[in-house]
C-alpha cells in the first residue's frame, strides 16, 4: 500500500474519529476516501489488531471507531498538536434550556380547567352496560357462535 494512501486514511480517521467501509474489496475507490478500498479495510485492520480501533461487523460492513490509545498514536503519526482531536471527542454545543422562558408549563404543570373540561359533552348515553339491551338487538333474531344456520323448527 502506497504511504501517501495509508497518510490519507489516517487523516480521515482521525478527523472523523469513525470510519465506515464496505467489505467488497473489489470496490475500486472508497466513497468517502478516495483510495482503493481494500487499502482502507486492510489498514484499520491493522490499526485494530495494535488496539488503536475498536472493529465492529455488522450487514457487510465494517465499522472502526478511534480509541484513546488510537488517538495519540495517529497524532505522533501525522504530527499533529495535542490541542487538536477527532469529531467524536468534542463535546457538543448546548442550545437554549427551557429555564428562562417566561409563560410556558412545565412537564408536571397543568391548567386549572383542563381536569374540569374533560369529557363535559351532555350527549352520552347513560343506559349502557350489561342487561340494558335487548339481546336480540345484539345478536338478531337467532342467537349462535359461528356453528351455521339454525336448524328449522319441526312440528310433532
């Protein structure tokens, strides 16, 4: 493998801190780097045999996350500062909490007419419940489970 290549996959490793490649290795070019991809499998490989990536295999793809013990190795690799990691190990922005905002309920917060509004509508049935309705209401005529048609009455 050309040095230049495997320079390119380690920078994209590290820039990303995770790294995606399909097991086909007779794909020419990896989509993301622009390497052949037998290089980008075989090269984490061996990253991951030294502990400098954790591998996962999962539906014909191989997944390489960056380890701690990776991080620094790749810095010394590609001379980088110490100030400098990969996109995985920053820590997020956090946006606007809900503290400050004036007017609105909280989770455990409720209106005072939202108990009482709760299903006021005058136009329910009462007589509902077993023994209200006739039972031939409910089942026609002839009562049965599924087991055909009522045989006809016959006169002795």
């Amino acid at each position: 493998m050309p040095k230049a290549d495997r320079k390119k996959i380690y920078e994209n490793l590290f820039e990303e801190g995770v790294l995606i490649a399909e097991k086909n290795f007779t794909q020419l070019v990896h989509p993301d780097i622009k390497v052949r991809n037998l290089y980008v499998v075989k090269a984490l490989k061996g990253l991951a045999s030294q502990g400098y990536v954790k591998e996962q295999f999962a539906w014909r793809h191989y997944y390489f996350y960056l380890t701690n013990e990776g991080v620094v190795y790749l810095r010394e690799y590609l001379g980088l500062l110490p100030g400098v990691v990969p996109a995985t190990h920053k820590g997020r922005e956090t946006t606007a909490t809900f503290e400050g905002r004036v007017g609105q309920r909280g989770a455990g917060q409720r209106r005072e007419n939202e108990r009482s509004a709760y299903r006021t509508n005058q136009d329910k049935v009462t007589d509902v419940g077993p023994g209200n309705a006739p039972v031939q209401a409910v089942r026609g005529p002839r009562g049965g489970f599924g087991r055909g048609p009522v045989a006809p009455k016959q006169d002795e």
